[in-house]
C-alpha cells in the first residue's frame, strides 16, 4: 500500500531507539520512550502560498530528521510503524 502526503506534510519512519545503553545495560521496553529520530519515507508537493504559487519544501525523501515529541499522527503501514507531521514540526535534518 503505498501513502503520498498533501500539502506540506511528510511521512517519517520511526528509527528505534537502541536496546542496551553503551554501557551493556538492557532497557526494557516499558521504560523507553518513542524515538523522536526517523527517516522520511514520502514527503507532499509543497506549501500553497497566498498567491497560489508552490513552495517546495527543504526536506526530501530519505533524509534523518529529528521531530518534535508529541507531534504529528501515528499510523501503522504494512506492520510498521509511521508518524505523518507538517513539516513545521521537524526540528532539525541529522547530517552524515
């Protein structure tokens, strides 16, 4: 099934968190939050501007981004968890 967003939104893949600390400390999964890094799987055509003009927008497909907590809506695409959020809620572009 495949989801293309509308307007400026994004569908993000959540990147799961690591399962031990650095230290070898396993973290069970009732004490870890959501991830708050993913990866953008599809992105909209752009923000429609008051003169009816497209602006692209500065993330693309494939990009690391970190989004905000509580932000955007949670879907579930072939068993796999994804969030779909304006671009407004991603908070920065993680650079290799």
């Amino acid at each position: 099934m495949g989801v293309r967003p509308l307007h400026e939104k994004v569908l993000v893949k959540r990147i799961d968190a690591p399962e031990t600390t650095e230290g070898g400390i396993i973290i069970p999964d009732t004490a870890t939050d959501k991830p708050l890094e993913g990866i953008i799987v599809a992105v909209g055509d752009g923000v429609i501007l008051p003169d009816g003009t497209v602006k692209a927008l500065e993330v693309k497909k494939g990009d690391n981004v970190l989004f905000a907590m509580y932000a955007g809506n949670e879907i579930t695409l072939e068993g796999e968890e994804h969030i779909i959020l304006n671009e407004k809620d991603i908070l920065a572009i993680i650079l290799p």
